[in-house]
C-alpha cells in the first residue's frame, strides 16, 4: 500500500502518546508514516480543547492543512482529539475542507474511516486496537519515551473539560506497563517520563488504593533505565510513602510537577480542588526536607472567578515566599461546559493578564535565582543534540523536555545523544545553564 500519512500532534504528552498508537496502528495496517504533511496523501491533525490558547492552536493548524487539501497532493484531511470531542458539528461547519472529525471514543474506527474516504477496500477486517501501546510509532528521540499509566479523571474541576472528554480515571495494569517499559528499554530509551491526568491516583480504580510508589519501584528495577520522571502529582495525593521512593531511588528524577492552580482556600474550593493551603504547604515542606536538591515546578491560575485581590495577593505572597523551580501561570479561561463558566464573579480579561503578567515577572527574577544557585555545580546531563562545533545541548535532572530549560554544553570531545556527561556550570539565566563537560565517568 503507497498510501502517505502525515500527522500533526499538538498539546500534551498524553496526546502524543495517542498519536504515537494511531500511527503504529496505521504502520501495521501498511500505511507509510511520512513527516512532511506536504507529500501526504491522509493528513491527521490531532488536536488540544482543553483552553482558548490551545484551540486556537488546533484551528490555526487545521487551517494550515486546509491548504494541503484544497492546494496540494493531500486527498483527505482528518481531525481528531480533544477539540474534534467537543466541536464536531462546528469543525465540519466551519472549515468545509475537513473530511472527518473523529472524536476519542471514535479511534477504533480510524481505519476503516480512512479506507472510506480513500474508497479502498478493507479486505483485511483489522481495525485500530487504541491501548497496542508497544507497537506505537515513538516520535520522541530514541532515548527518551512517555509512558501512559492511565486515561481520563475523577477529579470534576470546576473549570476543567477533561472528564467529560476523556471519561473517568481508568489505570493500566502494572504488569501491562511493566512489559512496555522493558520494551522501551530494549529499543534504546534511557529517560522514562510518566504521564496520566492524575498521576498519584494511578491503581487506585483497580487494586483499591494508589500503587504508583509499587510502580515506581519495580520500574527502578529495569536494567538499562536511568531517569524515571514522572507528571502531574496532585498535592492531596502526594504520600509519604510516594516521598519516600523519589528520595530513596537513585533513577528517580528529584523533580516533581506540582500543579497547585492557587493557595487561597476560598479559590480552591471553588474550583473543586481537594487541596487546602495548608495541605500544599505541608507537603511542599515535606519535599524540600526529605529531597533538599529536589525541583519543584507548579502551574497557577490567575483570574479565575470570584478572586479577590486578597486573594490573588496571598497567591503572589506564596510564589515570593515558596521559590519554585519553575512555575507557569495561565489567566483563567471560560470553557463551555464546565461549572467555573456559570460562575456569577467573572474577572475582566484585562484583569487577568495584569495579574498572570505580574506573577510571571517574580517567577523570572525567581528562577534566574534559583538557576544562579547551580553555577560551579556539576550536574549530570543527558545529551539531546548539537548545536554547532564543540556546543551541543542537553538536560539536567531539574528539566523535562519541552518545558524546562536546557543546558548548553561546550566539549573538547565529541558527544553522542543519548549519552549522560558530567557538566561543570559555569553560567545561568533565566530559563537555561552553560557549562563545559568535565571529562570523567558519569
């Protein structure tokens, strides 16, 4: 079959994995997976809803496909993901060039839908098994990999459509994400990055309480595994026992992504949250106590409705007072079908802005003071990549890709990605490291 799939993935990690199965599956069935959408004969946008910002980043990609379609060689465009769940009837109303907007609870059929518009005959009756997580067509770098504990969430936020996209919290098995590990690990990946919508509840809908400590430890068991990282901890999940695995494994990353969304209890009760003030502050000092090297980044929101300037005052006073690692602010948004878009005390847009502007202007100064603290440390980098000569670029423990800053390495030798070297830091900013390879076993 010469038939050509492009793809375009936006959003999250978790979306990327969903991608990556698709188009395992789309390799299986004999599809050719091709990375430039110019030459494609099917285009699949996979897209983000979870708000504005990333909607308008899915419609502004569809419509740079549209052209492919309506201009070039392109013979079918799809959509599919968070956006085509919740807007199918307004995707194929507004932009006539899409030929299918297939929502999540629709990937079984991507197959067969493709063949449709393609007019081919099915002869081969196989239809596209969405949890084949070990056939997935990885497009990370060999030697890093996500790996997907768990789908959907219970949690019912207030300003959050991911339920009601992605339906309720449903884990993998252990031995099922074992066995995807070990075979991550046999094709080359160093860096395992755990994601799920609520990472700390993993097991809890299907052994009866939270097993991601249980996992962790047999994951540090993987021979040829360095770095396991994992997302998306909730604070109210945050244990000790879970405290004590990160401090106690040496390939657990000592970093860990926070997401607070505020510190004033009136704000966290609204938005449905589980966690009170002094839970996260408590958990945060537990942290810092047991893990004094450990990185902390956390995500807030500003603006969301009924919040005070006491409010957004006592969230200021925490991120000035807690220093995160990394931390990024996002002004609320009003999203249809959630309870926060009924809220009677809506903040104006310009309110909002000034104050995520505010708060990011303190992360800056923060994080450049935090970074200043790694100058004359060596830290241990994983090599991603050359920039030109003797610079190449990598990350610290402190940084998960695409988020976090990275390091530029200058090396007297030639470095390989993939490889972890010993880094003396000799510079910092606001976002990123520079230092040199001190030429010793890491």
């Amino acid at each position: 079959m010469d038939i050509k799939i492009g793809v375009v993935s936006l959003g999250c990690p978790k979306n990327l994995v969903d991608t990556e199965v698709i188009l395992g599956n789309l390799s299986g069935y004999g599809y050719k997976i091709i990375n430039n959408a110019e030459h494609a004969d099917v285009i699949i946008v996979n897209t983000c809803g979870f708000i504005d910002k990333a909607k308008q980043e899915s419609i502004n990609s569809i419509l740079e496909m549209a052209e492919h379609r309506t201009k070039g060689k392109c013979r079918a465009l799809m959509v599919i993901g968070c956006l085509a769940e919740r807007y199918k009837e307004e995707i194929y109303k507004e932009i006539p060039e899409v030929d299918a907007v297939v929502g999540i609870k629709e990937y079984a059929q991507i197959i067969e839908i493709i063949n449709g518009l393609l007019k081919l005959n099915d002869d081969k009756k196989r239809l596209l098994f969405v949890d084949d997580y070990i056939h997935r067509l990885r497009s990370t770098p060999p030697f890093i990999s996500y790996l997907k504990i768990a789908e959907g969430c219970d949690n019912r936020c207030s300003y959050c459509v991911i339920p009601s996209i992605r339906g309720s919290f449903r884990s993998r098995s252990i031995d099922d994400i074992l066995e995807e590990a070990r075979h991550l690990q046999n094709h080359g990946v160093k860096e395992l990055i755990i994601v799920a919508q609520d990472t700390t509840r993993f097991g809890a809908d299907i052994y009866g309480e939270p097993k991601l400590a249980e996992l962790l430890s047999k994951l540090c068991r993987i021979d040829g595994i360095e770095w396991i990282r994992f997302l998306y901890a909730y604070p109210d999940s945050l244990t000790d026992e879970l405290i004590e695995v990160i401090a106690d494994e040496d390939k657990i990353c000592k970093y860990l992504d926070f997401p607070i969304q505020h510190i004033s209890d009136k704000i966290l009760n609204t938005m449905g949250r589980r966690s009170s003030s002094s839970q996260i502050k408590e958990v945060i000092g537990k942290l810092r106590e047991r893990i004094p090297s450990i990185a902390i980044r956390t995500s807030v929101i500003a603006g969301f409705p009924g919040e005070t300037e006491e409010d957004f005052n006592k969230l200021v006073n925490f991120i000035e007072e807690i220093k995160f690692d990394r931390l990024g602010a996002f002004t609320y948004s009003k999203e249809e079908g959630t309870q926060a878009a009924k809220f009677a005390e809506q903040v104006p847009y310009k309110v909002k802005k000034s104050r995520q502007s505010r708060i990011m202007k303190i992360q800056r100064q923060i994080s450049k003071s935090r970074n200043q603290q790694m100058v004359g440390q060596t830290l241990k980098v994983l090599i991603e990549g050359k920039i030109q000569g003797s610079d190449y670029f990598g990350r610290t423990y402190r940084d998960a890709p695409e988020i976090d800053g990275i390091v530029h390495v200058k090396s007297s030798k030639q470095l390989r990605p993939g490889n972890f070297e010993n880094v003396m830091i000799t510079k910092a900013s606001q976002y990123d490291l520079a230092g040199r390879v001190v030429h010793e076993p890491c």
